[in-house]
C-alpha cells in the first residue's frame, strides 16, 4: 500500500472530524497566534510532543532537533536560535519547556565520542553542544554502565540547555522580568513516564548559585 495513500486518509479524517467541526477556531487560526508554550523536543520519532502531551493546533510553537539540544547565544544562527527569537520576542510566549527522553540516540552518540576522533560528522558536531552535561555526567556517573550513564546526561543535558537559553539576552530579561519561565521536561517510553521541573534564576544573588529548580512533579 503506498503509505501516502494511509496519510491521505489521516488528513481527511482530521479535516472532517476535526478541522470542520472546529471551523471557527481553525479559521482564527489563519489570521494570527498566541501559543502559550515553546517546546523544543527531539526529533526522534517516538516521542512527538503533540500526541505525548497533547497540544492542540495553536498552543505551542515547536522546534524539534537531534537530542533536543540548545545552543548558548554565541553559537550563533540556527534554527533553534531563530525559533527562540520569534517565539519569545515575536509570539511573547510565556513558558519555554526543554523535553527530553529515555534511549535517546543524540546523547548516546554524545557519550559515545572518543576524544581523538577528528573526524567530521554534522550530528558529532551537533551534539558536541552537549558536552558540558557529557563532563557532568562523566563526573558524577563514571563508575555506573553505560546504558545508566546515558540515561544520566539524558536529563543533565536538558538543564545545562535550559542554562544556555538564559545566555540570550532577551530571554534572561523576560525571565528576571516574570514574563518567561523556563522548564525541562522528561518523557520515559519504557514505563510512559514524565517528570516536569522549573528552572528558578536570580538575577544577581549574592553568594551561591544563582539557578535552583522548583516545582518538580512526576506524572505516571
């Protein structure tokens, strides 16, 4: 069956039992939008935030990549950067959720990297954003396997992302301001888990760390 065929039948069950029974809020839809979230998920295709978490058309702008990762501002123009500057200063989204997830290939192709190696790959150079929750990991989980180790940077990477989206100034306004909050969100396939945190950041606290993490729940 050529699968275009199974998609074709998809888009017009949704046009027929969706769209048209929901007619007036597609077509506010086509004149503008006010999502309520960002989410910057993987791209591996079991984990669609859409259907894990079960947004709507209009209530998050999504950016999905290789080990949902987020580049620091001096990394300069990528789609994630461009992302965020819509939705944050654009759209004025008022919450940014990081969502990772269990047996991710990305980290694990970050864990796998051998120092030596020289050679050029764009996903090694990808993920490489990641090695400072690599380093993290090595420090803290070193003595553990490497399935164990994985899934360690899995959730370390997504705070160390969630620290890279405050070197953008105009999300560290927005957040020291109240209009943004940044969040890291964890989905594990294996058992259909998910664990939300909040990322606390204080603009100038002295002594200590100036991040903390709030509100974390654990939905199964």
């Amino acid at each position: 069956m050529d699968p275009f065929e199974e998609l074709k039948d998809r888009f017009l069950h949704f046009k027929n039992q969706v769209y048209l029974e929901n007619l007036d809020h597609y077509q506010n839809l086509s004149d503008n939008q006010t999502p309520k979230f960002m989410v910057i998920a993987c791209a591996d295709s079991r984990v669609c935030p859409s259907s894990i978490l079960g947004f709507q058309p209009g209530e998050a702008f999504t950016i999905r990549n290789i080990a949902n990762l987020v580049p620091p501002f001096q990394h300069g123009a990528s789609e994630v950067s461009a992302g965020l500057e819509f939705a944050v200063n654009s759209l004025q989204v008022a919450n940014i959720l990081v969502v990772g997830h269990s047996r991710c290939g990305g980290i694990r192709a970050l864990m796998s990297m051998k120092r030596a190696d020289k050679s050029k790959s764009f996903i090694k150079d990808w993920v490489s954003i990641g090695k400072t929750a690599r380093l993290s990991t090595e420090a803290v989980a070193g003595n553990l396997n490497f399935e164990l180790q994985c899934k360690h940077c899995e959730k370390e990477s997504l705070n160390a992302s969630l620290l890279n989206l405050l070197t953008y100034p105009w999300i560290e306004e927005r957040v020291n301001e109240g209009s943004l909050s940044l969040h890291g969100g964890y989905y594990d396939f294996t058992d259909c888990s998910f664990e939300k945190w909040t990322l606390v950041y204080r603009q100038g606290l002295e002594g200590g760390s100036k991040y903390a993490i709030k509100n974390r729940s654990f939905w199964s």
